[in-house]
C-alpha cells in the first residue's frame, strides 16, 4: 500500500516539459522562426527575450493555434500537440495571455471570463452562478471590478486583469504571458506577480515575454534569447546580467545607453506655452517648452499625463486654461487642427489610435498630407512611395515591401512608422508629443528612439516625452514635470533627478 502512494506521488510530483522541436515558420519575405529548439519545465518562470522582431510572438502565435508552423513540433510531456486552432490549444491546456486583448467589449466582464463554460442550468445560463464564481475570482486577484459591467467600460490597466484572470480561469498547465504588465499600475504587477508565483508552485509550465529587464530578474528562473528568428542561448536568470543578455539580443555591446546620447543643448524661444489648463481629468495645469528642448512628464499610471497631451492636441475638451503656440493663442477643436498648426502626437496605444494597422506602410506613413499628394483628382502614388522610402531609410524601418500591412510589422517598426509620418519632408512639426513611445520595444530599439528623440530636439522640434518608465524619463528628457492626481506636483532638470526626488513628488497629494 506504502509503495503504491509513493508511486502515486511520484506521479503527482512529475515535472511537466513543454518541448519546442525545430520550428521554422516563414512569412513572405520574412523567415520569422529558423528550426528554434527550447524546453520549458513545470515550476519555473521562461522568459522569452529578443528584439522586437526575434520571433517571439510568433512562437506564441504558434503555440496558441492562432498560425501553423512550417516545419517542427511542438511537444506537452513529450506528446506532439496538435494546435490547429486557438479553441483546440485551449482544450489542451495551453493559455496565451496577448499584449493586444482578446476580450468582447460590449459583454460583461463575467461573460468574458467564462466565454465558453458558462453555468448552464436547465439548458439556461445561470446568471447567479456566473456572477457568484466570477465574484470569487475578482476578490482572488484583489480588484475593484464590478463582474457585471461590459469591458468596454473598464480602463485599460483592468481589462488586461480581466484577460489575466480568463487565463487563471481555465487552470491550464501552460500559460504564455506576451507584456502583461504594459498598462498595469504597480499595485496590479504585483498582484500578477503574486500569482505568478502561485502558478509556478502549482508546477504549471510559465512562459513570459517582457522588454522590461527589471521584470525579468524579478519574477523569471530561466532565459531563452532569440535573435532574426533563431534560437541563440539558453540561460539561468540567476547566473546571467543584463550587459550579457542585451549583448545576446542585439549581437553587440551597446554600453551606457544614457550616456552615449548625442543632446541639444541649444533651445530656442518658447515653442508651446500652457497656462492653468483644466479638464475633465487634469487642474490648473502650466508648463513652457522652449524650441529644441525635451520635457518629460512623469507620474504614476493614472495621473495624468496622457490625458494633458490629449488636451493640447484637440482630443479632449478643455474646461479652462489658455495654449500659446509660438506666444499666439491657439484653441483646438480637433486634432486636424492642431496637425495643422505643427503638433503631432504618437498616442499611447499605437494599434488602436496611432495606425491602420490592415492597410500598407505607405498609406499610414502619408497620412497627414494626403492633400499635397494630390495630382489632380488622384493620389500621386509616386510621390507616396517616395516619402515612404524616405521614413523606412531614415529610420531603419525593417520590411521587405513598401506596400507591407503595418500590422505584420514588429512594434518597434510600427513606432517608426508613426515618427517618419510626423517628421516627413512635407510636414511642419513645431511640437512632437511622444506617449509611451518604448512601450512593448526592444533595448536596441529603444536607445534608437532615445536617440531619435534628441536629433528631433537638435532640428528645434520641442518635444514632449511620456514614459511609465521613470529610468528613461529622467534620462532623456531635459526637464521632468511630475503629475499626481491630475495636478503637477513639481518640476526637476535632469541633472538633478533621481529616482527617489521623482517620485516623492509623483506620491505629493
């Protein structure tokens, strides 16, 4: 009898292996995945490291049944999956939690959680108990969220706590994170981490994709790096650095990112001047930005920032409060008409308000100057590919095609596209505002955009930075006014920042 529960717990105790075996997957003019090899074991946390464009979202795509591979397997406890279809990986215990959300805006956020195994009693949905299950869920994660409201209600940061407990909710032995904690507040990452955790004590095989490298130290065990679709090296989180591991990314050394920055020091007059600005989500706001200079707005998720950008460029409604560009009073209606007037915005969420993301690199890129393409009544697509080629040159967009959808591009690219839209020969831009321009890229990509930032500041362009990264703001930007409650709390040069004076001020009610 002894023998036979020791058996039974040696069953129990079993480590489980989710094996990837020669995947190789090519899009046209892209060899996205190159015969990769990897095993990831129950109890730990893998990362899964790379430039943007390395391969890692379509690995997941891959394991998600979303796309088949071309060659190669892909084994659970040694057996091969077949992952011809998200609902079929699902059924075999595979979870992919997406940076983009997979959820139903207009259903509630019970129905989004159980989609698919909703209660049925006597052939109806039990309401009572979808709530009631649902409810137990939302008071294990900690969260205010009501589970009969629609998504679509929810701001960001929650909906992507819905998407994490949907996952949570199959109790799947494998489950893929791809930058879950892009929107989160700090509050919510350490509640994922929490359960993270939880997770990998529950033996479940744990997959994590992050461009944050603080996040990998914290919450991973082991490392894959990927580089132009092929497997590089495998390491132990424990045993490795970050000088090391940016190096196996990006195949080079590229040093003290910060510190090799090329800067303007030349500022000229008072480009943009904002004077007690309120909203409906931000008081009494003022700032000036001088030509060729670099402000940063800092703060914690929510105080915001966003919202004041949105402000200045016609998105949102201003209560009161007066904007002077160029020391003239301007007033906004809408975005065209601050486009007109020299200001560019690169939104915060770039897929769903910065790009058409099915239509090709050259259309996205001409956006804001359709009309000077004109040759008569048609678009003069000479013209179009020219400037195209001219943003891909300039920034190193990486596509075999100018006509490529964006929406096949990597983020780091689709970034690009939004800057050679705004910086193109045949735009006037006075004012470039930049929310979250890093978010979800690459370090080789990102001391690129670091880079680009300073160069626009060197051709007089005032440039408005916002990152929830306080690293980079207070690296990059010349000046750091930090918001709280839709207030400034303060202002620090950037010679003088740190971390710690940053955000005691980011905390000031």
């Amino acid at each position: 009898m002894e023998l036979e529960q020791k058996a039974a717990q040696t069953v129990e105790k079993k480590v489980r292996t989710l094996e990837f075996k020669n995947i190789s997957k090519a899009f046209p003019g892209v060899q996205a995945l190159d015969d990769v090899s990897f095993t990831a074991v129950g109890g730990k946390v893998l990362a899964l490291l790379g430039e943007n464009g390395a391969g890692k979202s379509t690995l997941l795509k891959i394991l998600s049944g979303d796309i088949p591979c071309d060659e190669g397997q892909i084994l659970l406890d040694g057996e091969p999956l077949a992952l011809t279809s998200p609902n079929k990986a699902i059924n075999l215990g595979i979870s992919v939690i997406y940076q983009e959300r997979q959820l139903i805006p207009s259903m509630s956020v019970m129905e989004n959680i159980f989609l698919g195994a909703l209660p049925v009693r006597s052939g109806f949905v039990s309401y009572k108990e979808l709530k009631a299950q649902t409810q137990a869920i939302i008071d294990e994660f900690g969260l205010p969220i009501d589970p009969t409201v629609p998504v679509a209600a929810l701001s960001i940061a929650h909906q992507q706590m819905v998407e994490i407990m949907k996952a949570y909710r199959r109790n799947s032995p494998v489950i893929a994170f791809d930058e879950p904690t892009a929107p989160l507040t700090d509050k919510e990452i350490d509640i994922l981490f929490g359960l993270i955790k939880r997770l990998k004590e529950e033996g479940k095989i744990i997959i994590y994709v992050s461009h944050r490298m603080k996040e990998i130290f914290q919450i991973t065990d082991e490392i894959v790096v990927l580089k132009d679709g092929k497997f590089v090296t495998k390491l132990n989180t424990s045993e490795t650095n970050e000088q090391e591991l940016i190096k196996a990314m990006v195949g080079r050394d590229i040093g003290d990112t910060y510190a090799n920055l090329s800067r303007n020091d030349k500022y000229g007059d008072v480009v943009l001047e904002v004077n007690n600005l309120t909203t409906y989500a931000v008081h009494d706001v003022s700032f000036k930005l001088r030509k060729g200079e670099v402000i940063g707005l800092a703060g914690l998720v929510g105080a915001g920032r966003t919202e004041v950008v949105r402000a200045i460029f016609g998105a949102d409604p201003i209560i009161s409060g007066e904007i002077k560009l160029e020391g003239k009073p301007v007033k906004f209606k809408t975005p065209r008409d601050a486009i007109n007037a020299g200001i560019a915005l690169c939104p915060e969420d770039r897929k769903e308000q910065g790009l058409i993301l099915w239509a090709p690199i050259t259309h996205n890129v001409s956006l804001p100057v359709l009309k000077k393409l004109k040759k008569f009544l048609f678009l003069d697509a000479k013209a179009e590919d020219d400037l195209t080629l001219g943003a891909i040159q300039q920034y190193s967009i990486k596509t075999p095609t100018l006509d490529k959808k964006v929406l096949e591009l990597s983020g780091g690219n689709q970034q690009k596209v939004i800057l050679g839209r705004w910086t193109s020969k045949l735009v006037t831009t006075k004012v470039l505002i930049l929310d979250e321009p890093t978010k979800g890229i690459d370090v080789g990509t990102k001391a690129e955009i670091y880079q680009m930032v300073c160069d626009f500041a060197k051709q007089g362009i005032g440039v408005i930075f916002i990152s929830s990264e306080l690293t980079e703001v207070i690296n990059v930007a010349d000046t750091i006014y930090v918001m709280h409650n839709g207030r400034i709390t303060g202002s620090v040069k950037r010679e003088e920042a740190t971390e710690e004076n940053v955000l005691a001020l980011a905390m000031l009610e």
